[in-house]
C-alpha cells in the first residue's frame, strides 16, 4: 500500500510511515475514488436522462410494484412524504409507528408545509405513548386516534393517489418489503378501510369519554343508583334481581358493600325484595315500561322515594332518594293542621 519505507542495509530493514502521514495518503486515496464515482454516476445519469424509454415506474400507469426492505425502502418513505402535496394517512402498529413519526425530519418538515397526517394506531397495554407524539398535536394538520382492535394490516396512503403496504405487520419499520402501488381500485379499498377504522376509532373515545362522565355524575350523585339484571320465574314473571353495579350513595342508604354485587337482592335486601309495589313496579319494568314509588324502611326508620326504568330488556336501573326529611315535614304540617282544625271548632261562635 506504499505506506512502508524500505532501509537499504544489510540485512533489509523496514520503516513505516508515520501514522499522519499515513493517513494523509489513505484518505486522499478515498477522495479521488469518491470523485471518479461521481463522475461514472454523472455519466450514467445523463446517459439514461435522454432515453426516452426510460420511464420511473410511479409515472407508469396502475402499477403495482414490491420494494425490498432496507435502505431502498427508508428512501422511498422519504421521497413519498416529500413529495406529499395534500395529505398522509397511516395505519402503522406503534412498533412501526414511532420509529417513522419520531425520527423522520420529512414527518416534521410535511407538517410545516401544511400537509394533513392522519395515523392511527393501538395501543396497547403497557406500552407507554412517548410525550413527542402528544407534542405533535400541536399542529392544527397533524391527528392520531387509537383503533379498539388490534391493526392486522399497516399502510399509507399519500394524497389518496398512491399507497405504500407493509407486507408484515410484525417486523421494524424498514425491516420488511412493502408493496407500492398507484392502482385506483386498490387506492380506493386502502382509503375506505382508513376512514372506517378512523370513524371506529372516534366512536371508541366518544364513548370511552361519555363512560367517564357517566361515572363521575354517577359517583357524586346524591341520589342512590344501582343497576340490576332481573331474574324471571317459570311463568316469566320477575322474581327477584341482581345489583350488578352501584354507586356509593345507594350503599350508604342500604347499609351494603361492594361485596353484595353480584348477588340476589333477596339475600342482601330481603326487605325491600320483599316490597310488592317494587315487586309490581319490576312487572312494569320487564315490559318496558317505568315507575316510581315510596318505600318505607322499618329498620332505618327511613322513607324512600324509588325510580325504576328500564335501559333494554331484561335488566333495571333503580335510584333511591332519601325523602325522610320531606315526609317529617308534611307530617308536622298535617299535625299542626289537624290542631289548628280542632282550636277552630271548639272555638266560641
């Protein structure tokens, strides 16, 4: 490699170059390989720009074309967000999906030209979404939703004309081939499969956030609230329930515990199970229809207003309300009636 001087003696001795020297002549070496490479790619572009068969297979029309895995593929990701004009919409696992969204600076550079991401992806128990992915939200273009169900399929789709499909769901993000495609009809199915998992997906957190107001309003109601299945006799009459679920109300007023959930009411509540109007009302109930009534509990010297309803067939939802105070205040009042009934007729004419 020329990098050893030869010391004429006898005998023969060798000197080597010192170390930067050495290094001077090895990297000039790479200089000039590197320029007569770029000089053969500079030929062989101009060579192939005037032919007129050359033609890239994205202006090809409906074609559909596998790009192995690797660095060729990591470069086709760039180009396509590159040259994204309107949009991006991905379907990506969060294995795959971080990889891409967190350190590709084509992600950041779309999202400042204005281009519309959408991603959705799972998530999954005990895999934690970095903070970057929240701070992406940031931009008015930039959305991600989480599917209830597992994705069995991850793609892109670039300004609803082209769609990039990962041929493997499990594998990294470049670590297997992808399928590239321009076809309308398969642009079409990956887009309607999107917006429906995407529509999935927005119904998923309205309701995840309706559970979660439902439960706090349930939780600081004043009212006592439990929700019953209601167990039917052989002649398909209601003959007891089921609490199911209830709220901290409903078990301070009935003296119970979580620990009565799931159990019959007749084990539990043996004395207000054994109520006929409930009873009646829960007959009323089994055929859509709802009540209220008045329950007097001898044990806690308490009465109880009871609302019943039924949300489907089959089950109830029951909400007791503490009206003693109201009942003691009518009754004083019938009492002070009744006293000033009597004053008035044994009064003189």
């Amino acid at each position: 490699m020329g990098l050893v001087e030869r010391v004429i003696t006898k005998p023969t001795k060798f000197k080597p170059l010192p170390i930067y020297d050495a290094l001077s002549i090895l990297v000039g070496r790479k200089e000039k390989e590197n320029i007569e490479l770029q000089h053969k790619a500079a030929a062989l572009y101009e060579s192939f720009k005037g032919n007129s068969y050359a033609v890239t297979a994205e202006n090809a029309s409906h074609q559909f074309i596998l790009i192995p895995e690797g660095e060729t593929l990591l470069l086709k990701l760039q180009k396509m967000v590159d040259n994204a004009q309107k949009s991006i919409h991905v379907v990506l696992s969060q294995k795959k999906l971080l990889p891409w969204l967190l350190n590709d600076e084509a992600v950041e550079n779309a999202l400042v030209r204005g281009i519309d991401i959408k991603v959705l992806t799972e998530k999954k128990a005990g895999l934690m979404v970095p903070k970057d992915v929240y701070e992406l939200k940031r931009w008015h273009s930039f959305d991600i939703r989480y599917s209830p169900a597992p994705l069995s399929v991850c793609f892109r789709i670039y300004d609803n004309k082209e769609t990039l499909l990962t041929t493997s769901v499990k594998n990294d993000h470049t670590e297997s081939p992808a399928v590239w495609s321009n076809n309308p009809s398969f642009v079409e199915l990956s887009r309607n499969y999107f917006e429906s998992a995407w529509f999935a997906a927005e119904q998923e957190q309205e309701v995840k956030r309706d559970n979660r107001q439902m439960e706090y309003l349930l939780a600081n109601m004043m009212e006592g609230f439990a929700y019953n299945q209601i167990i039917f006799g052989a002649d398909n009459q209601p003959t007891d329930y089921i609490i199911l679920d209830a709220n901290d109300a409903f078990f301070a007023m009935t003296n119970l515990s979580r620990q009565s959930l799931g159990k019959r009411a007749s084990q539990v509540l043996p004395e207000l199970q054994q109520n006929t109007s409930l009873m009646k009302a829960l007959e009323k109930v089994a055929l859509g229809e709802g009540t209220k009534l008045e329950h007097y509990s001898r044990l806690q010297d308490q009465w109880y207003s009871i609302a019943v309803y039924s949300p489907k067939k089959g089950y109830f939802a029951l909400i007791i309300e503490d009206i003693s105070e109201c009942k003691k205040a009518l009754k004083k009042r019938q009492e002070a009636e009744k006293k000033f009934r009597n004053l008035a007729e044994e009064a003189p004419t």
